[in-house]
C-alpha cells in the first residue's frame, strides 16, 4: 500500500486532472484511427503529454517506494506509446511531425526506476553486451553470409552455369563469325599415357635417325 506521503502526492496531481475530466465531453479513444482530424488529435496528444509529465514528477520523488515506482515506470511507458499513436496519426492526417524518434519499441526506464538495483544489473549488462558488438564490428562488416559457407550449393552452381553461359555468349558475339568454339569435354591424358607417348617419339626419333 501506497504511504500517506505517497497518497498525498498522488492526490496533489489527481485533482487538476479530475476537474480536467469534468471538462471533457468525452474520454480519450483508444484506438486513434477513430479520430479523423488533427486538432481532435492534438488535443489528446496534449492530454498525453500532461499525464507523462505528472508521472514523471511522481516517479523523481525521493519518497516513493520501490512497488510504486515499478508501476508508475509501466504507466509511463504505456503513455509514451500512446503518444507516439496520436503522433503517428497526426502526421498521416497531414498535420505537423511531433516525432522525435522513430525507435519507440521497447520498455524503458525513467526517473529513479533507474536506480533499481535489478534495473541497473540489466543495464550494465546491456552496455557491455553493446560495447562488445562495437569492438566486433569492424572485423565482421565485410563478412556477407558466404563467406561462413551459409550459402546453397545448388544455387551457387546454377549460378556459376549461367554466369559461364553469359561470357561464352559474349565471347562468341565479340569474335570473328567463321570462329569455332572447341568442344565443352576435351579429354585430358593421364600420366602414363603422357610417358607412353613421349617413349613413342622418342622411339620414332632414333628410326629416322638410323635410316638416313
């Protein structure tokens, strides 16, 4: 349960904003798509921004305890998504950029919810990990998914068929029309038949030499 200093703060910023309700026609839609001009826009988003603001001043305060700075930190971060929404819809409507970052994913921490022993153990965690990846970067940002051999060999060969079918075609464009390409299978020798060869010549060699 919340202390009487916490009820107190609470109710010290509850009350502007119950005469504020008292004033509106009607609550906030929760679904901005609903809203089809900016200035109703506008004013929602305002309305957003006073309740981050009232939270924000609660969540500083020296005196809260622990339980309640976790749910004001999740009521803040619920906030600042819903602002983003309004702000998003603005903009779509033809209305003014309130965007001030696109990366709004993700919770994050604010005021003294950042003081939170396990808040700060992930954190740290966090900026480590970060710093690890930086020192990472440069040996890896040339490394493409090839290079670790995570490509498929049936593309690879399909690939490197066509690429060969590309420069013959181009080879034979760029020469002389009477040109014969040679055969794709030539056969090669192997060494035994290369020796058997060369004792052939060798052989025909010293004939000729004997009959002049």
């Amino acid at each position: 349960m919340a202390s009487r200093k916490e009820s107190a703060i609470l109710r010290q910023f509850e009350k502007p904003q119950v005469r504020e309700k008292k004033t509106q026609s009607k609550r906030r839609p929760k679904v901005t798509q609903s809203v089809e001009t900016v200035s109703e826009c506008l004013k929602w988003r305002n309305e957003v921004v006073r309740e981050i603001s009232k939270n924000l001043t609660i969540i500083n305060d020296s005196t809260v305890s622990i339980s309640l700075i976790r749910d004001l930190n999740d009521t803040i971060n619920k906030l600042m998504n819903e602002k983003y929404a309004w702000e998003a819809r603005i903009l779509e409507l033809g209305g003014p950029n309130y965007i001030v970052s696109k990366d709004k994913r993700g919770y994050k921490y604010y005021g003294r919810a950042k003081e939170l022993p396990d808040v700060q153990e992930m954190l740290q965690s966090q900026t480590d990990s970060n710093e690890t990846i930086e020192d990472m970067k440069p040996a890896e940002i040339h490394l493409s998914a090839d290079y670790y051999g995570y490509v498929d060999e049936t593309d690879l060969v399909e690939y490197e068929a066509a690429e060969s079918q590309r420069w013959k075609d181009r080879l034979v464009q760029s020469t002389d029309p009477a040109w014969t390409p040679l055969p794709t299978q030539i056969r090669i020798p192997d060494q035994s038949e290369i020796e058997a060869s060369i004792v052939q010549l060798r052989k025909q060699a010293l004939r000729e030499q004997y009959l002049k």
